[in-house]
C-alpha cells in the first residue's frame, strides 16, 4: 500500500509499505477520504511532540473495512464506517475518574495514518469510537468526526445558554465548527481573524458578526464583554490579548495549544476582582464522540463548505504548501 510519511519538517514523502493484517479486536479500513488538520499543519511546519518523524500521520478519516480480526462482532467486511484515532484504556487512574480524555495511555497510542491506503483500527477505537457511516453522509463529511469531537468537547466546558453571546478568535477549521455548533444552541455569535475571505465564510456560516484583527468586536456587546471568549489560533499573543474581549464573570476557553512549557502572564488583578475562569480543553471522551456523529448523521452542520480542495495521495506535499501560506481551510486527501 502507499502511505504518506513526514521524514522531517517540510518534507514529506510516499513510500510503498506492506498492507498490515488485523490482529483479536481490530479492523482494516481502506481509507476513501482523509482531512488535513492544524495538528498535522504544526508538524510539517515545525515538528510536533505527538507524531514521531519520520512516520506516518493523518488521523482525520472515513473509510471501508476490508478486514476483521478475531472477536470483532459490531461490524464486518463491507460496512462504511467513522471514527476517531484514540480511545481510553478504561484502567488508568483518570480513566477511574471518568477523565477519559486525560487518560494516561490515550496520546501513546494513537492511530496515525490516514495519509495511506489503508490504516489498522485498534481494539480501543472498534469497541468505543467507531460507527456505521450513514448513507446519507458522505465520507467526507465523516472524516469531521475526529475534529468535532473535540468541539463538542470544549463547548461542554462553558455550560452556556440561549443567547449568552461568545466571540470566536480565529477562523481555522475548529473555530468554524465551533461557530455552527454554538449557532445551533442558539447562541449569539462573533467572529475575529486577519483573513477576509475566511471571516466572509463565518459570515456565511452563521456568525452574528464578524470583525478584522484592527476592529474592536466589544461593540458586539455594548462595551460590557462577551460571556465567553473561544481561542482557536494557538498563538500566544492571543491567548494573552483573549481576557480582554470577556466580560466580568465570563470565561475564556483557551481551546488552541501552545507549546508545552510556553508562559504565559495574566493581570491578577482582572482574574480575582472580575471572577474570570480560564480554561483549558483538551482532546474528547467517548460520550463527546457519540455527540459529535449524531451532529453529523443530523445534516444540520456544513462541513463540505470547510474542504477547500482535494488531491490525490501523490500531491499531498501541495495541499500542506498552501496550508502553510495561509491559503484555505481543509483538504481532501484521496488516497
């Protein structure tokens, strides 16, 4: 089989590797449709601490089982499916604690791959991740699985209500997911990026408003601030720049990663005298990925608006190139 492996930052290349044979409790799956992500962005900029080099990466995908191993009773041979890279081992002391995103094992041993012909679905994932694509949805629709999850993860944190009217910073994929899904819980919305053709897409998506990096979206809320600031960049002068846009008692989501052991300073006196929370969100469990494929099998989200192209397998190195200069959102890769 083909597969796309990163051998170091900006260099990607594909090699011809042996179809893998699935082993008690796992499956292959023959990848149809496969997704960029600002995960996979990081790495080929700059390297990333979760996906080894050189090796395989890719972990947003849909595809076909052609294989399965001994003891796998929920699906077979033949059956279109969606799924996430991860799962919890269920044993660990968080896992105890039901934090199951934080789960001790869960970033050790993560599927990566999806830049292949075919990837091996692991025991984990089969019993608890994984679904019986509907034929209404199109696999690339069902290769949002993974990055919805971790939407519906972070919103879960913020506990808001009709009409509470939060700001998105940044127009990548996950901040626009985060717009359509907070538009369908009636939320009032404002979106803040440098990019105009990708804000003119928040506009078109939902958004209530939408403001440049020069503009001040408090005008949004009458000068009080917003109830809750979403940080979708990664970029520590926005993480910083957030608690500026929350109102008293509100919260900030900072949703986009940082590098581990990056600093960052905040004014004491605004998080005790203005009772803000600050939260972190990582990853999902198991309960935000049966959330998040019940909003795709609903039809209500437009995902197919956020695939700003495709391309064979072959050409992947293009569609991380124009990744890179900022040009769209996601790409199909096709294997």
């Amino acid at each position: 089989m083909k597969t796309a492996y990163l051998i170091k930052p900006g260099k990607i290349e594909i090699l011809e590797k042996p179809v893998p044979s699935p082993e008690e409790g796992e499956v292959l799956v023959r990848i149809v449709a496969a997704l960029t992500c600002g995960t996979d962005l990081k790495a080929y900029l700059r390297g990333h601490p979760l996906i080894p080099m050189p090796g395989p990466f890719g972990h947003e995908f849909s595809g076909v089982i052609d294989a399965t191993g001994k003891n796998v009773e929920k699906f077979k041979v033949g059956d279109e499916v969606m799924l996430v890279h991860t799962a919890p081992c269920g044993e660990c002391e968080y896992c105890r604690k039901k934090l199951f995103n934080l789960c001790k094992v869960l970033t050790q041993d993560m599927m990566l791959g999806a830049f292949s012909e075919y990837i091996i679905v692991k025991k984990g994932v089969v019993k608890h991740n994984m679904f019986i694509k509907p034929s209404n949805i199109s696999f690339e629709e069902a290769a949002f699985l993974e990055p919805l999850s971790c939407v519906v993860h972070g919103l879960k944190a913020l506990n808001h209500k009709i009409d509470d009217r939060v700001l998105i910073i940044g127009t990548g994929p996950i901040g626009l997911l985060f717009l359509q899904v907070l538009r369908l819980k009636e939320a009032r919305v404002a979106v803040m990026g440098r990019n105009i053709y990708k804000l003119s897409l928040a506009k078109a998506l939902g958004a209530d408003e939408i403001y440049t990096n020069n503009e001040n979206p408090l005008i949004f809320t009458n000068g009080l601030g917003f109830d809750f600031v979403i940080e979708c960049t990664g970029h520590k002068e926005v993480w910083l720049n957030s608690v500026n846009y929350v109102r008293k008692g509100g919260t900030v989501l900072l949703f986009g990663g940082l590098k581990a052991k990056t600093e960052v300073c905040y004014d004491a006196g605004k998080l005790h005298y203005d009772e803000i929370t600050l939260k972190g969100a990582f990853h999902y469990n198991p309960e935000d990925v049966k959330e998040a494929q019940e909003l795709i099998k609903s039809g209500n989200l437009k995902l197919k608006e956020l695939i700003s192209g495709s391309f064979p397998l072959s050409e992947i190195s293009q569609a991380f190139d124009k990744l890179s200069k900022g040009e769209g959102i996601k790409y199909l890769i096709k294997p």
